[in-house]
C-alpha cells in the first residue's frame, strides 16, 4: 500500500483565462484512493437515536450524530483495529495464504480507508470547529499510519510469498498492485534509507500544508474610486459592493468579486489592477516554500532510485513514465494551434471594433472580450437560462437522467443522521436491492469546503457494507421559497460531481476493500466525471426535467444549442493555458531540482503556448495549490478527457438516454473500479485501445 490516504482532486486551474469558456468544473476530491468503513465503530453510540444497532455494517456512517470526541474515538478504534490486524499478518509462521495473509490485510485497508476518508469529510464539512480540529488530527494520525505501513517490510515480505496463481484474476491484480506500491513507497530500502524516507515524506506534509495555508490567507484587494469605476458589472454586484467611509470601494481577488469584475468591468485599469492582485496571491511567501518543496521531492525521488520525482510519480499512472507525459503535452500543443489561433483573431477583431489599432488582447482582457464576443457572435447571454435551471428540478433530473441510464433508483431518506440539517441522504436500489448510500451537501454555508467535490465515506465490500459517499458544493439554494436558480456552470458541475458519485457506487461491490471504489490510476478519475458532463448539453435531456421557473417551459432545443455554441468558444484558448499549467506542473519536478526557477519556466511556456503576453511582476505558480496536491501530473484532466471523449462518441447522439451503451459502460468501466487496468477498462468498452480522434474532432469543430 502507498500511503493511498485520501487527498481531494483539486478545482482545474480554470481562470487564467475567460471563466466560463470551457467546460471543464470542479473536480471531485475523490479520494485516490477509496475507504471503507468499519462496523463496530459505526454502530451507535449507547442512548443515540433510539436505534437499534444493527447486525451489519449498512447502517448511515454518522448515526449516532457523534460530538468530537466520540468521533474521535471511532478513528482511533479504526487505528488500533488496523494495527491489530497488521500484527496478525506479521504473526502468521508457515505458510502464506489467503486467509491469514490478504484478508487481515484488507482488513486494515477497510480501516485505514474510513479513518481517512471521514476525517477528511469532516474537516471539510462539519459545523462545529472542534470537531473539524479533532478531525485534522486524526487524519494527521492516519496518514502517518499509513505510511508507517507502507514502509513496514513484514507486510511486503508476508505478501511477496502469497501464491496467488491459483486465485482469481481480482485478486492476482490487488497482490500485484500492492506489491508495486510498497516498492515504490521505499519498503525494499535498508533501515537508514527507510528512515529518511519517513523524515522527508512529514517533512513534504508540513511544506505542502504551509504552502495551502499562504494561499488560503492571502486575500489581496484594491480600491476604486466609486460606483463609476464599475460600470459594465450587473447592479445586484454594484450594490453589493457600497463605498467605504472613505468613499472607495473595496474589491478582493476571490471568485465572487474576481470573475464578474474581469468578465464584465469596462474600466480596463480596474481589470488591470486586480488581475496583477490576482496573480500574486501568496507571493512572495511561496516561491521559497515551492522551491523547498520541489528540492525535498527531488530528494525523494532519488532516494526512491528514480532520476527525477516526475519519473517517479508518474510511474504508476496511466501515462507510465515522465517521457510519455511530456509527449502527450506536445501532442495536445500541436492538436489544438490552429483552434487557438482561429479564437485568438475572434478575439482580437472583437477589440479592434471598440479599439480600433489594437494590436494585441492582454490577460486581464480575456474575459472581457470573450463575453462580448459571446453576446455579438453568438447572441448568448448566460442570464437568459438561469430560469430554466431552479436547483430543486436540476437535483431531480440528475437523478432521473442516472436513474433512466443506468437501470437503478434512487429513494430519499428522511430523517438519516446526517451532520448538517441541510443536508440531504439518499439511498440507491440495484434490482430492488439497497447497493449504495450517498449525501447531497449542496449549499454554501460558513466555514464549509467552498468549491465542489466527491468526498468518499466508505468502500463497498461485497457482503459486507455498501459504499457511502457525498457531494459537497456551493450551488445556489437551501433557503426556502426561493427558486435557486443554477447558472449553466452549476448545472454542469453537478452532472460532473454525479459521475464520480456514481462510480464509487457501482464500483463499491467487490470482495476485496482494496480493489473496489475509484482506486484507479488517478490519470483516469476524471474521465467517467467528464463524461457525465456531455448529457448536459443534451437538448433531449434538458428537456426533461430544466422547466422555466415561472411558466413551467422546458428549456427550448434552439436554446440549448446556442448555449452550447456560445460556452465553446475559446476551447482552443483555453486548451493551450491548461497545457501550460500542465508542463510547469510536469517541468518543476522533471529536472535537477537546482535548475528550476519557476518564474522564468512560467515567461518561457507563457510565450510558447499562448497568443497573450506575460504580464512582468506576476507570480501565478505561488498560487498553483496543485503543485503540491498534483505535483508533476496537472496534465490528468486533459488526457482523462481525451478517453471521456472516446467513450462518449459510442453512444447514439440521438437517442442519449437509451439504457445499451450506458449498461455496457457500467459493467466494463465502472463497476470494475480498481480491479484491473484502467486502460484495459477502456479497452474492453471500446472493443480497442482508447484513441485521439474523438478529441481532435471536438477541438477542431468550428462552432
Ligand atoms: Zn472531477
């Protein structure tokens, strides 16, 4: 094991440029890795509820509605409990098998995986801040846990002389897997060598979490000098935003103030002054931080015996090796010129009409100027599908679109024990049978995980317990007698967010905890979330649950298909600024880490894959929070997208919701979660290796 402790897949870094160009949302924090949750700690406590337990471990992770320390205690049972079952494996003398050797094993794997994955659900979510700081401890505990293990060479030994040639395919796969990600956790290395991987890897926890500490508190802002300087911003934005005693008025660079303000302010020097806020965030604390983080990890790799840690991260990826990464980031460089250069004049004749001479679009002007080419090249203007979109009917046609799909049902439980009042538990039928569990957590509220992710609860086993797992974002709603109407983009997020939920649901039903879930190569998470995501552009689809609010409409098909025009344009654009993010994320970690000067590698790619200039005096890299959570692989949400486009062209285009395709795509791609490789997943739906065209088709279609 890997030390596979839940960590959140990040937001794509989407707002270098036009925010709402490509869709391409929030990403789910699915954990890595998945858990799996533990019966006895999941059992009421005494007097809760006035349950009864019961026998199995189905009943809702948080029943009992646990205070801090009684929470806490729950994870420390996990912890003693997965010990315990890692010194039984130790102690086996005699032959290794299955049943003394994988299944306490596992056992500590379906420990380990609740632990931290509710942990790191409840820092992120639950309303009181003792027990979020309680939780942050724990899952402090069970990374070093983990890791701990990870390094323990009994364990690689016991499961090195498993004879698995007779067990079954599953179960070769996970001792195979297993074996490959101790070794590539260090476990083979002598006791000194071990050691300092320790030291480094809590070394590398404490940077990475100094480094998301500077971005989170770095709130930067600027003043203008009155309502004036805002023209162009919608009046709800301006009278929010008041004069101070002074009479300026305050903007910051967070997304409420920072996208309307670049998409929609006239005044070009206000654009100007924030964008230059904007992208300094955490400057100039974290170049520093970042060039320790990348010396440690440097370190590490080689300790590790790989030349660079991009050799060495990117080992266990679909991708395979550093090399392959740098390939496919050439290969969408190339792919997607001649649709950014196309954008780009789109672009810059649109200024040219109000600035006529203008040689060139600026940064802080992307946004600007694509959405008036959005309103004078497309007639689109986003306000006009927000009343198609009330959250209440969008919540129901995910629902119902999966439900029609994938041939399952999806029950509301009232009253589930839950951990906010807001939130919502549902419970999903296979069959008639109960096959999953999961929380809608879907409204901002104070001191909440602020973007949209999965967060993993527990890892199905079969004959043991279902999967839980939960959503958690900040879409409009939860106040009621309002219409809580979606933007496009919140629509968009939430088929995204689905699709992971969906796949730790199917995926949650194999025997071994460690091969179930979404426990597959982090290069592919991606891929079933962005998928979910075309249904949305389905006028078809739309058009059965997005009604107008008011005079109960559906969304008409002409609409829908301008809506969809209007948000692709500038994919080329914005494909070409996720590349850069993508090879300075891979360029930081595939050198001598002495040689890495991040500014300069930020100038250079800036100037080779974009038409806009660097802005001299940004640091945008000081606030690339992936660089730490991603490190060298950023290039995942394109290539998981290259296979989500694949797979999406073998569905019938006219008929989206027609239950053949979606079957076989569940069967072949879903359910099987970690079991085998994720390309031979993709293989056995396609009935051949994943391919490009698809992709290229969708980049290069004019719109
Ligand atoms: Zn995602």
């Amino acid at each position: 094991m890997n030390a596979r402790i839940s960590r959140p897949l990040l937001t794509l870094f989407a707002l270098g440029l036009a925010a709402a160009l490509v869709s391409s949302p929030a990403v789910a924090a699915t954990a890595a890795k998945p858990t799996a949750a533990k019966p006895a700690a999941t059992k009421p406590a005494a007097g809760t509820a006035g349950a009864k337990t019961p026998a199995s471990d189905d009943v809702p992770f948080w029943t009992g509605n646990p205070d801090a320390a009684t929470f806490a205690k729950r994870q420390e049972d996990r912890l003693v409990k997965a010990k315990a079952a890692i010194e039984k494996l130790a102690a086996v003398k005699g032959a290794r098998t299955i049943a003394n050797t994988l299944m306490p094993y596992d056992e500590a794997q379906i420990q380990l995986d609740a632990a931290a994955a509710q942990t790191s659900l409840m820092e992120n979510v639950h309303p009181d801040s003792t027990l979020r700081a309680m939780a942050e401890e724990e899952d402090q505990k069970v990374s070093a846990l983990a890791t701990e293990i990870s390094l323990d060479r009994r364990v690689y030994d016991a499961l090195s002389k498993l004879d698995v040639s007779k067990a079954d395919a599953e179960t070769r796969f996970y001792v195979e897997r297993e074996l490959r990600d101790f070794k590539l956790a260090g476990v083979d290395k002598d006791d000194a060598t071990r050691a300092r991987i320790k030291v480094l890897r809590d070394t590398l926890v404490k940077i990475g979490q100094e480094f998301d500490r500077n971005i989170r508190s770095d709130v930067r802002t600027i003043q203008v000098n009155s309502a004036a300087d805002l023209a162009g911003l919608p009046d709800d934005f301006i009278a929010s935003h008041k004069p101070g005693a002074d009479g300026k008025i305050t903007l910051n660079i967070n997304y409420p103030d920072y996208v309307p303000v670049m998409t929609y302010c006239k005044n070009e020097d206000v654009r100007k002054r924030l964008y230059m806020e904007y992208n300094n965030r955490a400057y100039p604390k974290n170049i520093e931080v970042l060039d320790r983080m990348i010396a440690k990890r440097g370190e590490l790799a080689n300790l590790l015996g790989y030349p660079t840690y991009a050799d060495y991260i990117t080992a266990n990826k679909m991708v395979g090796s550093s090399k392959n990464a740098r390939d496919f980031i050439d290969k969408i460089v190339a792919a997607s010129g001649s649709s950014a250069d196309r954008d780009y004049q789109v672009l810059l004749q649109r200024k040219q009409k109000d600035v006529p001479g203008a040689t060139g679009v600026n940064f802080w002007e992307t946004s600007y100027w694509s959405e008036m080419v959005r309103k004078s090249d497309y007639a689109f203007d986003s306000q006009s599908v927000r009343p198609y979109f009330p959250y209440d009917e969008v919540k129901q046609g995910v629902l119902d679109v999966s439900s029609k799909l994938f041939g399952v049902t999806f029950k509301r439980v009232p009253n589930a024990p839950v951990w906010d009042p807001s939130v919502e538990c549902y419970e999903m039928y296979d069959n008639g049978k109960l096959s999953g569990r999961f929380y809608l957590d879907m409204h901002p509220r104070d001191n909440k995980y602020n973007h949209a992710a999965q967060f993993d609860i527990k890892t199905g086993v079969e004959g043991r317990q279902i999967p839980e797992a939960a959503l958690i974002c900040n879409l409009p709603g939860g106040t009621p007698g309002e219409p809580a109407l979606c933007e496009y983009n919140d629509v968009n997020t939430f088929f995204h967010e689905f699709g992971h939920l969906l796949h730790t649901m199917f995926a949650g039903h194999h025997k071994w905890c460690g091969v179930g879930g979404i426990r597959t190569e982090h290069d592919f998470v991606e891929a079933p979330s962005q998928m979910l995501e075309e249904w949305m552009r389905d006028p078809a689809t739309l058009a059965t649950f997005a009604r107008h609010y008011q005079t109960k409409e559906p969304i008409p098909a002409a609409t829908v298909k301008q809506m969809n025009r209007a948000n692709d344009f500038g994919k080329g654009l914005q494909v070409r600024r996720q590349m850069v993010y993508a090879d300075l994320s891979l360029s930081v970690y595939d050198r001598d880490p002495k040689k890495v000067d991040t500014t300069e590698l930020v100038k250079s790619l800036t100037k080779a894959y974009q038409p806009f200039p660097y802005v001299e005096g940004t640091h945008f890299q000081c606030a690339f929070g992936h660089l730490d959570g991603y490190s060298a692989v950023y290039y995942t949400y394109m290539w998981s997208l290259v296979i989500a486009k694949d797979m999406f062209a073998q569905f019938d285009k006219n008929d989206l919701l027609a239950p053949g395709v979606a079957k076989k795509y569940r069967d072949a791609v879903l359910a099987p979660g970690g079991s085998a490789p994720a390309a031979k997943l993709v293989e056995n739906f396609l009935g051949r290796p994943f391919n490009f065209n698809a992709y290229q088709a969708w980049l290069n279609e004019a719109n």
